[in-house]
C-alpha cells in the first residue's frame, strides 16, 4: 500500500519516478537548468546543488561517470563546458540515463543549430519546453527525436511574429561564456 | 543566401518592436534577460552579484504588483524571475503571479505561466489549488496546445485532493486524436497513480487500451503504469505476458518506425522498459518465465553493436535472465556478456559489470571466480566509486575463509572515504561480516574497536546496540563468553590509557558499558582505577552529556572499597549542580549508592545483564495523580498529533466555501467540525450544483445535533484517561541504548595493521586466492545458495538469546575445512536432490565441474533455498550447507497431488470460513500450504506440512515474520516431526501491525532428513486486509465521539449502486455484505458505518449521496487503515 501524500512527506517512503532530478551547470560551477522530479524544499535543492556540483566537478576527466552519492546514483556527463548531471535510483540502469542526457543534448542541438552553453543562458526558457517534451515527470515520454520537435514547434508556432532566425537570435559577442558546440567532440553522433 | 534576407526582413518588424520580447526579438544585448545575464557575467565577487540580484528582484517585484503591467510584460519578467531563482535567490512573491499569467495569457503567456509554475512550486505547495481551475478550463480548450500545456503540467505536479475534479476530463483525453494527447494523458494519469492510487484504481482497462494504441509513443507511456503496477502485484497481470513478449520481439526485429531508432538501435528505451516488466513477471514462475525465453535469447543476440546504449540493453537483459526462472543456455549466455562488461577497458561499461556481477553472485558463486584478477584490479583502481562498487561485490562472497581479507579491504577503504553515506553503509556491512564470520575473539573486537572509530557517531544505532547484547547475552559456553568480555575489557582499559578524547562519543559509552559490566573478570584489575580512567573522560572537552550519563552510572556499578568511593564523591560533588537535569540525577544516584553499598547490591547487581526488566507500560500507578489532577482543572492531555493538527488547521487555507453556511450545511458537515470537508465541499462547488444542498431538509440529515454538544473541542475528550502525559519518565536502567549523538568526531584511535599494498602479479594472486578461498568449494555444495550462507557461521553469532544444544556447533566446526567434507556434503547433496549415478564422484576437481553442470541444470529454485542471515532459527543456525533441492517438475510421479488438506483442518476452526488451501513451496520431500480462518476476534493462519517422502522427517521448524503482521503461535509447541506420507498442522494468529492493501506474511522452514543435510525453503504467503475486518457495533453517539477523536482520513466519491429511492441503503448493503462492515444508521441521503481492524482498530465511515455518487469519508487513528479500505469499498462497489 502506497503511502498518502501526507505521510510520505514525512517518512519519505514516496513513490518516485525514475529520474529524480536533473541539473545543468557550467565548469565554473553555475547552474544553468534544473528540474526537479521528487518534491523536495528550496533549502533542500540548493544543498544538493551545491554539493553535487561540487563534487563532479573535483572528477578527473577519465573517470566513471556515475557517482554515488547519498542513497542516490549520480549520472553525470561533460559536454564542453557544460555538465549534465542526473539523479537515479540505485537499481536503475546507468547507461541509459546516460544516453538520456545524450538524447537531450541531440534535441538541443537540432533545435538550436549547433547549441553551445550560451544559447541555453539566453533560451533557457526554450531548454525546459524541450526537456519537458522528452522526459515527463522523471519518465522519457517520447523517444523520437522528430516527434519531440515537432511537438516544440507547434506551441513555438503561436508565437505571434516567428521567423526570425537563430542565428540573429544568438547572443552578444562579448560576453565571457563559452561558445563551444555542446556536441564538439563527438561529432559522429550528429545526425 | 536570399533566403536569409527574407527572413532577415520577416524579422523586421519584431526588431523594431520596442517591446524586448525573449524568444522573438532575440537581439539579447537590448533584452532585459540578456542585460541581467551580461551583467552577472562583468561581475568578479558573489556580493556583487547579490547586489545586482537584490536591485533586480525589487524590479521585477515592482513590475509585477502594478496593475498597468501587460501579460506579455509579465511573461518577460517571469522568465528572470525564474533566472533569479536559478541562481539561488528567492523570488517567492512571483509564484502568485506565475499562476495569474498560466490563468489569464495567451497560449504562448500561458506557456512561460505553467513553466514558471512548474519551476516554482512542487505539489505540496498549497498555491497549487489556485491552479486547479486553470487546468480544468485548459483541458477543455479547443486549442490543442493549451490541453498539452495543462496535461504536461498535470503529469508533474498535481495537489493530490483535487485529482477526482480532473480525472474525468483527463479520461476522457485517452480517446482524442491526437496521438500526443493520448500521450500525455497516459502519463498524467500515470503520475496521479503515483501520489493517489487509489483514485484511478477503476481505469485499469482504459490502460489496457493505452497498451493496445496504434501510436508506439502512446503504448510506451502506457508502460510506465504498467511497469510500476506489475512490480507491487506481478500475480495480477501474468496474462499480459504474452503480449509484452510479442511487442518486444516486434521491437528487436525492428518493427517500429525509424523515428524511435536511436544511434540505429531500435527503441532502446522501449526495450528496457520491457525487459524490467518481464523480469518481474517472470520472477519465480516457471511457466511464464519459458514464454520470455526466446525474446531473451533474441535480444541479447541483436545487442551486437559496440555503442553504450546496446550495452544498456544487454544490462537490463542479464539482470532480467538472472531474475526470472533460470534456462541453463541463456544463463551461459548472459555469464559471457558479464564477462564482456567486467573486461572491458570502458570505464563506464566496466562499473556497469561489476554492477552485474553484485548482482548474480548471490545466485552463482564462481562468476566471481572467473574474473578474480578483474576484481583484484578493480580493488586498487584510482577511481574510488569501482573500488566502492568491488567492495560491494566482494560483501556479498563473504564466508568464514576470506572475511578477514575482505573485511581489511573494506576497512581500508572506510580511512579513506569521507563521504558519510558511504561511511554508514559501510561500517553497517563490516560489523554484520564481523558478527556472523568472526574468526575469534581478538579479531572481532579488534575489528569493532575500527567500526566504532571510524564510524563515529553517525553509524546506525543498532551496531553498538547489538554489539553490546551479543556482549551481554553471550553464546553457548560460559568460557567463550568469559574470554570474549575479558578480551573486550583489556582492550578498552588499553584504549583509555591511551587518547581517549579522539575516540567518538558512541565508542566511549560502548566502552563505558562494557567496563562496567565486566571490568570485575579481570580480577588483577581495580575498580577505582577503571574509575580513575573514566573521571578522565568527564574532564574531556569534547565528551557530551550524553556519555557522561553513562561513566556516571558506570561508575555507580563500579564504586566499591574506599579508592572507589572517594573517586565516586568527588565526581558526584563535580556534577550534583550540573545545569543538565539527566547528568545532575545520575550524580546524586551515584553520590547516595556509593554511601550505600547494600542498596548498590540491590539497584544494580553484577551479572544483571540478563534478567529481564519489568516495566508498567501504561503507567498505571500514575492513574490517581493523573484524576487528581483532572479534578483540579488541569487540561487533559491530548497526543501529540492531535495537537499538531489543531495547529496546523489554524493556518491552513481554509478550503470551505463560505456559501456553505446555510443551517443545512451546518449539520451535514458538523460531524466534521474539526477539520474541513475539502472533498465533499469542493467537489459540490466545482459541478457547480448548489441546488443539491437544498434537497436534504434538516428533518433528512443525521440528528447529531444532541451529539455535537457534547462533542465541542473539549467535550467528551475530557473523559479520556490522559495517562500518556507522564510517559516521558524516565526508568534508569542500564540498558539505556545509545541514542543519536550530534556532534560526529570520528577518529581513528585504534588502526590495525594495514595491508601490504599489492604491487606485483604474484602478490595479486596472492590475495585472489585469500579472497576468492572457500568460494569454489562453497559453490559446489550450495548451489543455489546466496553465499551468506557460507560454511563455518562465527559460533558466536546468537541472536536468538536463548541459544541450543551445542551440540551442533561442534558438528559444523569438524564440518569445516576438511578437504573431505566438500565430498561428502557433495553425496549427500546428490542423494537428495535424485541425482542419478554418474555424478556421484567424490574427487575434488570433478565435484567442482559437476557442481557446474548441476547448477546450469537446476538454475535456481522456485523456492529460494538459503540459510539466511539474521533471522536463523537456532536449530539450522550452525549448519554450514544450504542445499538446493532439484526444483524440476521429475518429482516422485506417485506423489498424490489432490490431497485433501482441508480435512487436516483442526476441529476448533471446522465451524469458520476458510480462505482456499493453497500451496506455499515445496520440494522433493516437503509440500508446505495455507489458509486462512476468519474467526470473531481473530484471524488463524493455517500452514499445512505434507511429507511426500517416505521417511520421517524431523526437526521441522517453520518460522514465520512479517513485516506488516504480528504473528504468533497458537497450539503449545510447533511441529517437530512429520511421519511419511502424512501432514502436520500448525496454527498462528495474526494481526494487523501496519495495514496495507495486501499483507504478507513470509516464512522460512528447515528440516533434517533422516539421511543428509538440513534444509530449508523459504515461503511468502499473502492475503487481503479484508481478512482482518470486523463489524464494530456501536451508538450513533459513541460513533460521533469516536469520530472527533481519530486522525487519518480520506476521502472519495464511489459509484452508488443504482435502486431509487434505495440507493444508499443497497450500497451500504453491499459494503456490509462484502467487507463485514457494521450500518450505524442510515437516515435520509447520509449513512454511518463503523469496523475495527484486528485487535480493536476502529474505522469509521460517512456516506452521503451527492449527485448520483456516494461520497466516501473514512477515519481512523490507525495509519493507512482509511487508504486501504477505501480501495477495498472501491472495488467491492465496481464488483458488484
């Protein structure tokens, strides 16, 4: 029997979905995207936070990209300057979530057009509908690449004036963030 | 290049458009986001920042207040407030206005609203009502967008209350067009299953059709249900098997559109979301198990490709071939693919097969064997979470040969390790190993002594705790315990002398305890210098009051001869005024029992460890101050959770509409009057049916209106006994478990000698054969065997505490390491199991290769044979050899399958309904079955033991344990042998400790044939709280002071079963009928009914007929109890 809401804020013996949050955050250590899937208090999420980007940040780049960290899994993966780090449940399968984190960069980087760390400060916004779209709830709603767009650009598609193109969206030159293609290094994955 | 001038100039307009808007008129430098982010970038110092931070939110904070801002403004602002939050500064005042811009924007408004609500708040966050009628209104849009946005934010976060005001219209979403409604209403109801379970209990077979979808997003969505139902109850959808094998090998063979391909791998996702619900389906089930068998076979033959996600899939597959009924070939295969893992050079993938490996050498031993230098590498690996991960593996091919090795590793890696999870989990693996495989007395203590150190006061309470009653209840002989404490003593007494203020504080209880019990058996050892020792901790710094408390009354045992009690006065003279009440009271304990030798003897006599402490739980002797008290006025006490609530009502949102204040509504809610009726009055508001309050005139609603008098916030508690209000008295005893300490000051005080680092090959295989010993042997005698149930347990290992003969210990100790025993456990083992003739070789190489076949052969049980750790009973606790029984279906062919158990039943039960005999486990000599009774006032489990063998078995043992059932024995002594070919009966008595839907009851038997091994099976046994209800009867009267009283509740509307005039009273027939529950009364469109849960839980319900449903509210002081047994009404009303 599961628990009531009520009783398992307390004891937390909640039901949770596989994935239990996600962050994003640069090799500075700034938090650029966070979702959280398991209800959790502010005070909480910065905690975590802060000792979760501490943590995979002191990693050596050869090193196994999942951690294990309080009764958690942490799954995480550089790409340029850009962490992507996600929580499971001990038991869950590590390399899927990795490829999760792949899937979504794969998404960003079609919608963008070569996404690189900027677009996703100046759009962050734009990150969290298609995160939405993909993982809903902690669970991948929707695995296909076209569809997950294609459900982006409807909802992009009310927007009174479109059409004006990425490139002129992209940000001011000066600023100090890494440009870097998010998908650099492993080009062969592009499709 | 003309294209990018057209749509340079389409872009135009929104250029000039001075309204900076995110997402159009991008040109970031000139938008307020792009301003904020450039300005946080120039910025060097974190105060700078704050500051830029702070002017920006008292900006947006303006902005969003003033009424002239636009929705498009506020969309603007909404997405730096959600920067702002990002960064970690709070912008609470937004959420309002995040729901506002949800409600009132356009679609692309709305978008950025549910986004920042989504962002903002989670489900508990009691703004989130504001969101419900936005959602409502959204999912009824015609405008498909706006049902996604509601649906999407729906399936992350929904208050759980307010699910039946949506659920229809959710429902109704499985049958749009449109394959990504479809979707997105699976999951949104997906997650409602997850918070309120109950609620969508009735659409089951809607998400049967969502499995059926034409569309593959929608049918995988639906899987994610699918997967969490089949995990809490595989029994009830073992005929789905079939189909999700045949949707996976559609998948495999590649049968899904293209667009699923991910990196040309067809729907990877897909496929391990099968592969989990197969394997738990498949999980101790033949028959279903052998449908999956190909599909298997077929995917980890298609997984060839050497990219990570195929890697992932092959994962998923061992673990489900490991999971399910073994078949030898597939069992081949997925050992090779490990292997594949394990040996990779991909650091990941090698984590990943070390996962693997944990995960099957509970079934199968020698895997590890097979890549012993893979792990003896993985053990020094740089990265600490492979060595973390080795460890694991190697906790769990422990046995009495190799703990030493492993244990040292183990401790090694714990100096180095600073995470505190780690640190607990560990020290809590280290201190079990230590307890069941310890090779003597200094070894263990010695490795306790580490655990203490290391593990601080963070480690779990229990390890001190049963550290000291291992200590205090001792094993079979006298003299091992005597050497056992002596070696404790002198080994505290050295640490003492030695930097005592670095140990942790739990350690120095445990080492205070421990001296005080046993510092008399060093006879050459003085109690005042144990007591000098002591003083020292009270003059630490760091020592807490806590351990204080414990020196002090160590002290008060130890205070003997002139030397003891002069120590003894100046202490107690130090601490008589100590501000801390507990310290203050155990120095004036100590200050008088040292002046009182005699009374000492008394209060605290030596040896005492055992006698059993009466304590008056219920604190009756307290009964006539509590009256007295009472008459003089004093407020009666209330429970804590009571109190809480009261509280918590003051501030919370009040949920009741004020129209509902009509003298009607009064009466109807007035059995309410402490709390709300959120459901019942929402739920009318939000049909917008208001008439219907009319339809109960005063003359047709419960007369409780004598009753609510009596009832008012005081009213009838006051007679309650409030003897609870004294409870915290404490009773000084020394047996006062340690309790959590704040302050962790973990040192390392005590090191044993580290290990050579191993360097060369020859040093490696060194330790492979010291870690990997007694593995080989182990695997060819238990089988099937976790490997916890290595030969030679520590002989000390006692938890029951009055332990057996001993005779049996000596038995496993010649058991033991004798190269002969392997061979003859081997014999007997083949006796038992049928084996025929050829394998009956006794050479040590051949046994260990037939042990092989043997095991591909027989794969693992039905039944899991183990001895497991912990709850042994005390018969087999010593018995190195759990021995797998053959579990395929060539059993003796004359065996009579149609027994008739029924006619075993003991007579006294004969005259009470009994649940269907059905069967528990059995193996080639014992076939275990179970009902259960239902009497008045208990509920009989029934365990039937049939021996199909010919000869007698003997000392049977059935144990049973449950965590959610108090279980215990009913009839004197439990079976102790069963003749050939007949049947034994025992009888327990259940009840309910903690209700769930379905409780189970798990159960271990082992036995001893006449010729060979003991053995054991372990067995679950499952059934339906409704077993445990009973009618309560009661007055309206009582049932309303009752009501007051209780705290859980829930509520829900239920289908009403359609009889006119008569509805309710059918309804509430049917609920009487099915769930024995008792009508208190019934008048007008409102019903009382009352039942109490086994032993004399009381349950309380009210229906009211309201718009064609029965609006259900239960309540009860039991936990739970409301939740299960509104599932329970739900179905026996769909049933019926």
């Amino acid at each position: 029997m599961r628990n009531t809401v009520s009783t398992s804020l307390t004891n937390q013996k909640l039901q949770c979905p596989t994935m239990q949050f996600m962050l994003l955050f640069s090799r500075q250590g700034k938090l650029r995207l966070q979702k959280w899937y398991v209800p959790l208090s502010d005070k909480e999420k910065k905690k975590i936070t802060r000792e979760l980007v501490q943590t995979v940040l002191a990693r050596k780049p050869k090193m196994c990209s999942f951690l294990e960290w309080r009764d958690l899994k942490i799954v995480y993966k550089r790409y340029a300057s850009l962490y992507f780090c996600c929580a499971i449940e001990d038991q869950d399968n590590e390399l899927i979530t990795l490829e999760i984190i792949h899937r979504y960069v794969e998404l960003l980087d079609k919608y963008f057009g070569s996404v690189c760390e900027l677009d996703i400060i100046f759009n962050f916004e734009k990150a969290y509908f298609i995160l939405d779209e993909f993982l809903l709830g902690g669970e991948a709603q929707e695995t296909s690449k076209k569809n997950v767009l294609k459900a982006i650009e409807q909802a992009d598609l009310l927007q009174e004036i479109r059409g004006v193109p990425l490139y002129l969206q992209k940000p001011p030159e000066d600023l100090q963030v890494s440009r870097e293609d998010l998908l650099s290094n492993t080009t062969n994955n592009r499709t | 290049m003309s294209d990018v001038v057209e749509k340079t100039l389409t872009a135009l307009p929104s250029l000039l458009s001075l309204d900076s808007q995110p997402g159009s008129a991008k040109l970031s430098s000139t938008s307020k986001l792009g301003n904020l982010v450039r300005g946080i970038t120039e910025l060097t110092s974190k105060h700078e920042e704050e500051k830029l931070i702070q002017r920006e939110l008292a900006s947006i904070k303006e902005q969003v207040s003033s009424p002239n801002t636009s929705m498009r403004q506020m969309k603007e602002l909404m997405v730096r407030a959600i920067y702002c939050e990002m960064l970690g500064y709070e912008a609470s005042f937004s959420y309002i206005h995040a729901i506002k811009l949800a409600q009132q924007g356009t679609a692309l408004e709305k978008r950025v609203g549910y986004l920042a609500v989504s962002l903002f708040l989670n489900e508990s966050h009691e703004l989130l009502l504001l969101l419900v009628n936005t959602v409502l209104k959204d999912l009824q849009s015609t405008n498909l967008i706006e049902v996604c946005m509601a649906l999407t934010v729906v399936s992350q976060m929904f208050p759980k209350d307010m699910i039946p005001a949506i659920l229809p219209l959710v429902e109704e979403k499985l049958n749009h067009q449109k394959e990504i409604i479809r979707r997105k209403a699976v999951l949104a109801l997906y997650k409602f299953y997850l918070i309120a379970p109950n609620q969508v209990q009735h659409i089951h077979n809607k998400f049967r059709k969502a499995l059926c979808d034409k569309d593959p997003g929608v049918m995988t969505a639906s899987l994610h249900i699918y997967l969490q139902m089949i995990q809490e109850n595989p029994e009830g959808y073992k005929d789905l098997t079939a189909s999700f094998v045949t949707i996976l090998k559609q998948v495999v063979g590649g049968k899904l559109p293209m667009d699923f391909n991910y990196h040309s791998v067809p729907a990877p996702w897909l496929q391990i979301q099968l592969l989990r619900i197969l394997s738990a389906l498949g999980k101790n089930d033949q028959s279903t198990s052998e449908i999956m068998y190909d599909v298997l076979d077929e995917s980890l033959r298609r997984a060839e490709m050497n990219h990570n996600i195929t890697y992932a899939i092959l994962y998923e597959c061992v673990k489900c071939i490991y999971t399910i009924h073994p078949k030898s070939d597939l069992l081949e295969k997925a050992a090779k693919c490990i292997g594949n893992f394990v040996l990779s050079p991909k650091i990941n993938l090698k984590y990943l097969g070390l996962k693997a490996l944990t995960y099957v050498v509970q079934q199968d031993p020698k895997l590890a064997l097979q890549h012993q230098m893979t792990i003896i590498e993985c053990l020094d690996h740089p990265d600490l979470i492979i060595k973390r991960e080795t460890l694991e593996l190697l906790f769990r091919i422990t046995n009495a040969q190799n703990v030493t090795v492993i244990v040292e590793k183990m401790l090694d890696f714990l100096r180095v390790s600073t995470d505190d999870y780690t640190t607990i989990d560990l020290v809590g693996k280290v201190a079990e190993l230590a307890e069941k495989y310890a090779p003597d007395n200094e070894w263990f203590i010695e490795t306790m002594n580490t655990v203490f150190s290391v593990g601080g006061d963070m480690m779990q309470p229990d390890i001190p705790n049963s550290f000291l009653k291992l200590l205090s209840e001792g094993f079979d002989s006298v003299e091992e315990d005597r050497k056992l404490r002596l070696f404790a003593v002198d080994s505290y007494v050295s640490l003492l002398q030695g930097e005592p203020g670095k140990l942790p504080q739990r350690f120095l209880q445990v080492i205070s305890w421990v001296l005080g019990e046993y510092s008399h058996l060093r006879a050459e050892l003085q109690p005042s210098t144990v007591m000098r020792l002591l003083s020292k901790l009270l003059d630490t710094k760091n020592t807490s009051s806590e351990t204080k408390t414990w020196v002090l009354m160590t002290m008060t045992k130890l205070c003997e001869g002139a030397a003891g009690v002069s120590v003894a006065q100046e202490v107690s003279e130090a601490y008589s005024s100590s501000l801390d009440t507990v310290l203050r009271q155990r120095a004036q304990e100590l200050q008088h029992l040292s002046q009182d030798s005699e009374l000492r003897a008394r209060v605290v006599p030596r040896d005492a460890g055992l006698e059993p402490l009466e304590v008056d739980s219920s604190l009756s002797f307290l009964d006539g101050f509590v009256s007295e008290a009472l008459a003089a006025g004093a407020a009666p006490y209330k429970p804590p959770h009571q109190r809480q609530e009261e509280l918590a009502q003051a501030k919370a949102l009040s949920l009741e509409p004020y129209g509902l204040s009509l003298p009607i509504s009064i009466s109807s809610c007035s059995i309410a009057d402490r709390q709300s009726p959120t459901l019942l009055s929402m739920s009318s508001g939000l049909s917008g049916d208001s008439t219907d309050l009319s339809h109960k005139g005063g003359s047709t609603t419960l007369k409780l209106d004598g009753v609510k008098r009596v009832w008012g916030k005081e009213g009838y508690l006051a007679q309650r006994e409030p003897v609870e209000e004294t409870a915290q008295v404490e009773v000084p005893s020394p047996f006062r478990s340690p309790s959590q300490q704040a302050e962790a000051d973990s040192s390392h005080s005590q090191t044993p000698t580290p290990v050579p680092t191993p360097e060369p090959t020859q040093e490696r295989q060194q330790l492979a054969s010291s870690l990997f010993v007694g593995l080989s042997s182990q695997s060819s005698v238990c089988l099937m065997g976790k490997s916890e149930s290595a030969p030679q347990r520590f002989k000390r290992k006692a938890k029951s505490p009055s332990s057996s003969s001993g005779a049996s210990e000596q038995i496993s100790n010649s058991l033991v390491s004798a190269p002969s025993t392997v061979d003859n456990l081997l014999c007997d083992n083949l006796l038992d199991a049928n084996i025929s003739s050829e394998l009956a070789v006794s050479s040590p190489t051949q046994t260990s290769r037939l042990s092989q076949s043997l095991t591909t052969a027989n794969g693992t049980c039905d039944v899991e044979l183990t001895n497991t750790k912990g709850s042994n009973p005390s018969l087999i606790r010593d018995i190195s050899v759990a021995v797998a029984a053959d579990s395929t279906p060539h059993e003796d062919p004359d065996k009579p399958k149609d027994l008739c158990l029924s006619s075993h039943l003991p007579a006294e039960l004969s005259g009470f309904s009994h649940s269907e005999i059905t069967p528990l486990c059995s193996n080639q000599s014992l076939d275990l079955s179970a009902c259960h009774v239902q009497q008045k006032d208990s509920l009989v489990l029934v365990v039937f033991i049939y021996n199909s063998s010919y000869s007698d078995i003997q000392q049977i043992l059935l144990e049973l344990d449950s965590d959610d059932l108090e279980v215990s024995g009913v009839c004197g002594s439990p079976v102790q042998e069963v003749g050939s070919q007949s049947v034994a009966v025992c009888q327990y008595s259940l009840s309910v400790k903690r209700p769930s839907v379905h409780v189970e009851v798990g159960g271990m038997v082992s036995y001893q044939l006449p010729v060979g091994t003991p053995q054991s099976a372990q067995f679950s046994y499952r059934l339906p709280l409704t077993s445990f209800i009973r009618p309560l009867t009661l007055s309206t009267e009582e049932y309303g002071t009752m009501w007051l009283a209780f705290s859980h509740d829930t509520k829900q509307n239920l289908t009403l079963i359609n009889a006119g005039h008569e509805s309710l009273a059918a309804t509430l027939n049917v609920l009487k009928k099915k769930l024995q529950l008792h009508i208190v009364e019934i008048i007008g469109l409102e019903g009382i009914v009352a039942c109490r849960l086994l032993q004399d839980q009381p349950c309380l319900m009210h229906c009211r007929v309201h718009a064609g449903t029965l609006a259900v509210w239960l309540r009860s002081p039991v936990p739970d109890l409301p939740d299960c047994l509104m599932y329970y009404c739900q179905r026996a009303l769909q049933e019926h």
